[in-house]
C-alpha cells in the first residue's frame, strides 16, 4: 500500500510541475508581450518602401512605456490604461504601430486590435504643414518621411489624384479647401497649451479632439462669430492630453493624419525597430535578405 500512495505522490507532484511549467510559460509569453516587445504583421504597401506587405515587425514597447489597461470595457469607444515608465520619448521619424482613432461613427474611440503603423513628423506642440507635398515642421529642421516619395506626389498631376484624396483633409471632407500637397500650418495639441477658438476651421479640426475630451458638442456660431460647446461660449480651451501627427512613406497612397487628424498619446502602443522576417503575401515566399532589417536611427 505505501508504495502505490508513494507512486501516487510522485505522479501528482510531476503532474502539478508540468501544469506550473506551462503556467509559468504562459504568463512569461503573454507577460513578454504586454510589457516588452510584441510582433505585427505589415498588411498594406503605406509604409512601401520602408515596410512591405508581408514583413513582421517588432514593436518594442519598453522604448515608450507599454500600456496596461485598467479596465477591459471598451463600449462605444472608451480605453483606460496606464503607461509604465519607457526610456525616452517619441522622435521624430520613428515609426510606430498605434490603434487607428477614428470609430465607425467618425469621432476618437479605441478599438481592439485595429491598429496601424506610420511615421511620426509632429509632436505635442509642434505646428506641422505642407509645402509642395514635403512635411514642413516648425520645430525640427531636418527631413521627415521619404523624399523621393514625396517628390512623386508633387509631380502627379492633381487630374490623376482622386478628388477625395486630393481635398478631403484633416477631417474626411474638402470643407477645409486644403489639398493633400499643401496644408496651411496647424498646431498639434500638447497637454496644457491653451488654443484660442476664434476661427471655424480650428473648430473643425479640433471637433474630434475636443469632443473625445470634454463629450460635448463642438460648434461654430457663424451669426455672431463665435465656437460654442453644447450651447455655451467657448473662446479658449486648453487641451488635456498629447497628440501627435503620423504619415506612411508612401505619400500618395497613405490613409494618415493628413486626412482624419491627431493621434492620442494612449494610443501608441509602440515604437517598431526591426523586421522580424517577411514574406510576400501572394507567393509566400520568403524574403530573407530583410529578416533582420534595422529600423531605428541607432540614437
């Protein structure tokens, strides 16, 4: 008898070590890619030739701060989290993956597992615009995106753009009159800074970011020249969290900031530095020569 209870022992206890060691795995895999680093797989050519359909990219989340969510209801658009300390913040020209801000009913609203990647031209603060189709930041001197990229956008002729491509900006209609090759200087809100509303296009521009912050209704009064929240007079407002400003280094064929504006900062998820391995995505053939690729600026 003491010898099938001690057999019963030893079973019990490689039974309870194999389910710890596949816990533990577990909670390391997941615990790894929450806080550390995780991989997406690029799906369009917007970020071509940067980054190609197919490539996987790793997304390294210490560069930033990962973010935890304190709460999994995400209803009608709402995301809580926190961020844990990262070693630096956003530069200019990193490419970052982000959860897309625009939801089904054209206002900031978090979703799941619907993100992004492009590249940061404008930070908190910055005033970016669009001279001949080339990203011209009022803060950095140096050259932000491809130019080659954007040379080619230059020279299309406006006939071959697409009419909504070509007009509808900032904020997915052509009510502004900017075109994608030249947008007027616009201010991309940092936390704290004070806008004064005394124009409709700021309330146009800003209606999202506004909204998303205060849940009121953003207006312009033409009849007496004033933007009104839910009603009421509003002349200045000062912005509560960070945006930044992002385009893909395809510049003609990139759905980004130019058309539907800002990104939160709690929509970052984070910062890619290098292509795991790629294959094309028809043929499936796998393209070596850029598994390993580098992506960040070695700074």
């Amino acid at each position: 008898m003491k010898a099938v209870w001690g057999v019963a022992y030893k079973v019990a206890c490689g039974v309870c070590l194999v389910w710890l060691a596949v816990v533990l795995g577990v909670a390391v895999h997941y615990g790894w890619r929450a806080l550390v680093a995780d991989t997406f797989v690029i799906p369009s050519d917007s970020m071509s030739p940067t980054l190609l359909p197919g490539d996987k990219v790793r997304v390294d989340k210490t560069v930033f701060g990962a973010r935890l969510y304190t709460s999994l209801d995400f209803t009608d658009g709402r995301m809580e989290s926190i961020r844990t300390r990262g070693h630096r913040g956003l530069r200019y020209n990193d490419i970052v993956v982000f959860n897309y801000p625009v939801n089904d009913k054209g206002r900031i609203g978090f979703k799941m597992n619907y993100v992004y990647v492009k590249r940061v031209v404008a930070l908190p603060g910055d005033t970016i615009s669009f001279v001949h189709s080339r990203p011209v930041n009022s803060h950095y001197e140096g050259v932000l995106g491809l130019p080659e990229a954007q040379r080619r956008l230059e020279e299309t002729p406006d006939s071959l753009i697409p009419w909504y491509a070509m007009r509808n900006i900032l904020v997915e209609t052509a009510v502004l009159g900017y075109t994608i090759k030249d947008i007027p200087p616009v201010y991309v809100p940092r936390r704290g800074d004070i806008l004064r509303m005394d124009d409709w296009r700021k309330v146009e521009i800003y209606r999202r970011v506004i909204e998303w912050e205060t849940g009121r209704a953003l207006a312009w009064d033409g009849a007496c020249g004033q933007c009104l929240s839910d009603g009421r007079p509003l002349p200045y407002y000062r912005f509560r969290k960070n945006y930044y400003f992002v385009c893909g280094d395809m510049a003609y064929g990139s759905k980004d900031s130019r058309y539907w504006g800002f990104v939160p900062e709690e929509y970052i998820v984070g910062v890619v530095d290098r292509v795991v391995e790629s294959h094309h995505p028809l043929t499936g053939r796998e393209r070596r020569e850029r598994r390993g690729l580098n992506l960040t600026d070695n700074e």
